[in-house]
C-alpha cells in the first residue's frame, strides 16, 4: 500500500459559502531539485508554509525510499528542523530501526537516544570519505546527519556516489579487494587510539570477548587497559536491494596512511604496522600499496559533491551506494548522526 500524503486543508471562499478541502499531494507540499549538475544530492524543500518533515515523511516513505535508491542521498532543507526531537522523529518515520553505535570507529556524545554528534576529531584534521561501519560484520543501512549550528569557516560534508567511484577504480584493485577482503588491526588503549571501553560501550571485558567471539574478531588482551583486535571484512559487497556491486571498507581511513605526516612519522618509527592505533592490510595479511591507497581517495575526492550547511538541514545516506567524509572547519561546529535498518553479512573471509 502506497504511503503517498493526502493531506486536506480546509478553506473558506467567501462568507456564507461551506469550506472548501482542498487535498494536497507529495508535489503541492515539496518542490525538488538538485544541488548542481551532476543531479546529486536530490534536494527536497517545503512548497508550502509549515511542512512538518516528521509527518510528511510518514505520509511519503515509500517515495522518500524509492528516491533514496534512485539518488543515494536527500538533503532536506527548509523545513525548520530546529530540535534534535524532530531530527530524530523524522528518522524513525522512514526507518524500521534507529540504532545503538557499538564497535565504535570514533569518539561521540550521545545526544538522545540513538542520535549521536557526528566524529569528535579535531578540527583541524579531515576524515577521508568512507561507509559508516564498513569495517564491521554489520553496519547501518541509511545514516541520517542534521545540521544543529554548520562552521562558519570550513566543516562540509562531501559525499560521493559509489556509482561514479567504483567504476573508476582500477579493475585490478577492485578485484584484490573482493577476493581477498581487508584485515583490520586495531590496538585499543591509553594514548593509542580509543579506549576498548569507548570502542564496546562496556567496562566488563568478558562482554567484549563475548561480542568479539559472536563477531568473529581475533582478541588479544595485552595488559589490563590494552587490548588488539584483528578482523578480516569485505572489500566489495552488493546492494540489497539493487544488487550493484560498491567498494565498501575502511581501507583508505583505517589505513597508517591517512594519518597526518607528523603523526604518521612519529608513530611508525616507534611501532611496528600492526602496532600502530590502527592500521589495514588485505584480508591475506600482505600490505596494501600506496599508490592503490593514494588512488582510491583520489577516486572519491574527484567525485565528491561537497556542499556548505545551513542550519536545521538534514541529509540521509544510503550507505551502500554513498560514502562520506568531512572537511577541516573552525569555529563551533555541531552535526547530529542517526543510523538506522541493521544489516548484517553473511560473508566470510576465514
């Protein structure tokens, strides 16, 4: 059953005369149009004055996912989107299921329930474009971002279409990275990367063996606040629903690479590469080259679409077929994250 909005209003022409409803479709309500030629983001705005974006999209779920499939991502602007409730309202009415963030690849504060800040790196650093939780055995099916207060100076979010980046990757390197997968080595601990309390929510390390075992995670405890974990994952997964294939991994950010130069330096002259706070090889264990590391982020640089928030946007992924990243900025910066619709792998690498 289609869930397009009929939404009645109820106007009155002259006096005496009995009110007139009027039934507003999806078109009377939205306008849509693009961000620039390449007809990507999809973005839709209110046509009308007091649009209620929860409400709209629980009357309209089946086009907002008929359009996600078709673009990869929305950005809906305008509808005055000016609590982290509505923000959230709006999330669940077009998903089956907000999510808890665990396995955790980055630091965030919990806003409400299931809406998190979006990575608390410093300000000055970028984070290469990537799928939310391709490092993991599962991982969200739609990532939605809400823009509380966009920089002033800086903090875009590009996003990049796997439809134009996987076609642009190598054969050869696209090949490597389905047949062998990618092995994810991260040390958790003091001054190293995360904390394993931060990384599993959890300060009871039997519940961390527990989700590691269920995970098919190598662990290593090494000492009482350090611990390694070692996971192989897909490099190249398909759709659910299209069944396109996507490069999908961690690779270009887990990598020692994307470190700054400094902080790459420093590091690797005193640890080894499976030492370090986290690092990436293929899934055999070899080590993935530089010049396919360097061509995979100019991949995604080159077809990134980048764009300046406005307060009270909201943007919503589809995880599988856009990936994401985030510019340097300065000055107060706050985007809110809900994940949503868990989809689990049934691929192994062992």
């Amino acid at each position: 059953m289609s869930r397009t909005s009929a939404h009645t209003f109820t106007s009155t022409r002259a006096a005496g005369t009995r009110p007139a409803k009027i039934k507003l479709g999806p078109a009377d309500l939205t306008t849509t149009s693009y961000l620039d030629e390449r007809q990507f983001p999809l973005v839709v705005t209110p046509a009308i004055n007091g649009v209620s974006l929860p409400a709209w999209a629980t009357q309209n779920r089946d086009w907002v996912d008929r359009q996600l499939l078709d673009h990869g991502a929305i950005l809906y602007r305008g509808f005055n989107v000016d609590s982290v409730e509505r923000f959230r309202a709006f999330a669940a009415a077009v998903s089956d299921e907000l999510l808890e963030y665990r396995e955790r690849a980055a630091p965030r504060v919990q806003i409400a329930e299931r809406v998190f800040t979006s990575s608390e790196y410093p300000a000055n650093q970028i984070i290469h474009l990537h799928h939310e939780m391709s490092y993991s055995h599962n991982w969200p099916t739609k990532v939605f971002f809400h823009c509380r207060t966009p920089a002033p100076k800086g903090g875009r979010t590009p996003i990049a279409r796997e439809r134009d980046v996987f076609p642009a990757i190598e054969p050869q390197v696209r090949e490597q990275f389905r047949t062998k997968g990618v092995m994810y080595v991260r040390n958790f601990g003091p001054e190293l990367d995360l904390s394993w309390q931060e990384a599993f929510q959890t300060d009871d390390p039997k519940s961390v063996e527990q989700y590691c075992r269920r995970s098919k995670i190598k662990f290593e405890w090494r000492g009482k606040d350090r611990l390694r974990t070692v996971q192989v994952r897909q490099g190249v997964v398909q759709h659910p629903v299209t069944h396109e294939s996507v490069f999908f991994n961690h690779a270009a950010l887990f990598h020692a690479s994307s470190l700054p130069a400094a902080a790459r330096h420093s590091l690797s002259a005193m640890l080894a590469p499976d030492d370090m706070p986290r690092n990436v090889f293929y899934g055999d264990g070899s080590p993935i080259e530089a010049s396919v590391l360097e061509e995979i982020r100019a991949q995604y640089d080159a077809h990134a679409v980048r764009f300046t928030w406005k307060s009270g946007d909201v943007l919503v992924v589809d995880n599988f077929l856009v990936a994401h990243g985030r510019e340097t900025y300065a000055g107060p910066r706050q985007i809110l994250v809900a994940m949503a619709d868990l989809y689990t792998s049934s691929e192994s690498f062992d």
